[in-house]
C-alpha cells in the first residue's frame, strides 16, 4: 500500500459560491393569486439574484475538478494525483483561483445594480425579494476558491486505508468509461471521423498512463491504446479496418469492467509466459497468477468483452505524438463486425493458426 501512496499527492478543494437563494416563506406565496414564477422559484427555495451573473464561479469550480481528474482520481474527499504531476495541476488551480477572485470582485462591485435590474425583472415580487436581500460583505465572505496539496501515508493504524487504497483501480476505470462517452457520437452511425475525437482517446491515454503504477491492470489498457494510436496514417482518411479497430477500442474504454478484465486478463496470458515472477498479483486481492489455475484465468479474458485482444495484439509499439492540425477522417461501418466475428476470434486466440489464415467480414478481411 505505502508504495502506492508514496507516489500519490492528495489535491483537496475548497471552493464556495454563493448560492443566490433564500428560503421559500409562506408569505412570499400570494395564496389565491399568481403564482411565482419558474425563475424566481424552485424546489422550496427564492432567488435573490439572477442565476446567470454566478454561472463563471460554477465554471471554474468545474475547470479545478477536470483539472484534478485529468491527471488523478477521486479519493478521500479530494483527488489522488500521480506526485510528479502535482506541481503542474497546482499551476493550473492557481491560475483558476486568479479567475475566480477576479469575478468575485467584479460581482461584489455590481452587486446592488444586479439586484435592482432583478428586481425590475419582476416587479410584482418586489417584496418578497427585498425581504431576502443580503448586504454585500456578507455575500462576499460566501465566495472562496482554495486548495491544498497533501502527501498521503499510512499511520500506525491506518483503518480502513489499505480498502481504499486497493479501490482506486476501479475508480479510474469508472472515470474512464465516463470520459468515454464522447466518442460514441463519433462514431455511431458516422461515415467521417474528424480528428478531433482523437483527442479523447489522447485524454483518456494519458491519465491512464500516468495513473499506471496505481493497478497493474491499467498499463495493459494503455498498450491498447498506443498500438492502435501508433498505426494510425498522420493524415488522411481512416477507413475500413482501422476504423473497426478504434470502434472497438471505445467500446473497450467505454466499460469500466470490461477494461478491469481487459487488463487481468492481458496479465495472466502474460504471467503464463513468464511465470517465473510469482509476486506479482494480476489485481488487487487476487490469487497469485504463478499459483492459480491459468486456463480459466485466460478464458476469462476472451469472453465477449475481450475478443478485442485478439484485435489490439501484445507488446505494440510507443504511439506515435499527433498534431493539433486536425482533418476528417473517412470512416467504413464499424457495426458490421457481428457475433459470428467475435466467435471466430475467440476460436483463433484459442488455437495456434497458420500466418496466412485469413477471416474474411462482408468488405473487411482480417489478418491473423
């Protein structure tokens, strides 16, 4: 456990907004008259000023959380961030802190002039908003960004520490497959790919990466990834069996249990190589790959969900850096690859095949 929090930075965040509202008083219902309006009201609660002037404050307090999670996960509170990455995302919440006083001082200094065009806004409910006003300093000392950076370790009795600590794999698989998420609108149904949604793959890629020493499971994942990347044309349109390859890709990243077996799996086929390495665990709890079963092991890891390793390969090469320059890309169908796809893959990982054995779907032909 303490080699894996020796690496970690602890990023916790303090941000306050003012929430603009004031409790909902049964005096500010005219009973058997109009009632308030949307904009005024909601779920029990009034607004004393127009939601839109605190929209930047929840902005930046979003741009902290991304820039946390970019390079870390969500633990004990705060975010658990790779230490050699720490100095970097305090840069960047300096710069937001910056931001966000900056808006801080330029809403106080409108502070009154606001109410009074929310006022006029709705006149009819002039009253019960007066009656909730706050004066300025008041509101000010409601607005705050901080942050702090702590290093993470074990006390004497660490209590449930070790738990945690053995869940952040998981956590960064689920973080993924949020992030994820975008790329299903690139390719769904696309005949173009433009080369924008790369940058998703280059996002996830990297926060995989520098996550990697957290759960062995993670760097196989990563593999994947870069081998694919690494076989990309630098320009031009990707089509036909490339494409497929990256729509699988997707729907690898976009599972947060699929790469967790993804990566077991990988390890254990890995292990079964090499078995002479008995102490490393293919994940967190699990029995040693030297001293375990193997072939149930490596069945596991091409069930559906890990055919794909049949389509990414082992050991693939470093992914090659891609520009900013970005170009549409052409696209063939990726949800031509069917079930009778997936069995034959399951078939050649299971069996040794000869170099030139080929499968052929509809238009596509891959090489074994």
């Amino acid at each position: 456990m303490q080699r894996i929090t020796d690496q970690l930075t602890l990023v916790c965040l303090d941000v306050r907004i003012w929430s603009g509202r004031k409790k909902l008083r049964a005096e500010d219902l005219k009973l058997g008259t109009e009632m308030p309006p949307e904009e005024l009201v909601s779920l029990g609660s009034k607004r004393v000023c127009n939601p839109e002037a605190l929209r930047v404050f929840h902005r930046v307090k979003k741009a902290a959380e991304r820039a946390c999670l970019l390079v870390g996960t969500r633990f004990l509170g705060g975010f658990a961030v790779a230490a050699e990455h720490a100095e970097a995302v305090a840069d960047k919440l300096d710069a937001l802190k910056s931001e966000f006083d900056a808006e801080t001082g330029s809403f106080l200094s409108g502070y009154n002039a606001a109410l009074e065009d929310w006022i006029t806004s709705l006149p009819q409910w002039e009253a019960p908003i007066r009656r909730a006003i706050e004066p300025v300093n008041v509101v000010g000392g409601r607005m705050k960004f901080g942050y702090q950076l702590l290093l993470v370790g074990p006390a004497e009795r660490p209590g449930t520490l070790e738990e945690e600590v053995q869940g952040l794999g998981d956590s960064i698989f689920a973080e993924v497959e949020q992030m994820a998420r975008e790329l299903d609108e690139s390719f769904l149904g696309k005949e173009k790919l433009h080369r924008r949604a790369l940058g998703t793959f280059v996002k996830i890629r990297e926060k995989l990466a520098c996550l990697a020493f957290v759960d062995r499971r993670i760097q196989p994942v990563v593999d994947s990834i870069d081998d694919w990347c690494a076989r990309l044309p630098l320009e031009g349109p990707i089509e036909g069996a490339m494409f497929n390859e990256g729509y699988g890709l997707a729907m690898l990243l976009g599972g947060a249990q699929k790469m967790a077996r993804h990566g077991a799996g990988q390890l254990a086929i890995q292990h079964g190589q090499t078995s002479s390495d008995q102490d490393d665990a293919v994940e967190p709890g699990a029995q040693s790959p030297a001293t375990a079963p193997k072939a149930p092991v490596i069945a596991s890891a091409m069930s559906y969900e890990e055919d794909l390793d049949a389509v990414f390969g082992m050991a693939p090469p470093a992914v090659e850096t891609m520009g900013e320059d970005l170009e549409p890309l052409a696209v063939a169908g990726a949800m031509d690859v069917t079930d009778r796809v997936l069995e034959g893959l399951v078939d050649l990982a299971r069996g040794p095949v000869q170099p030139t054995e080929e499968l052929a779907v509809e238009d596509q032909t891959f090489f074994f």
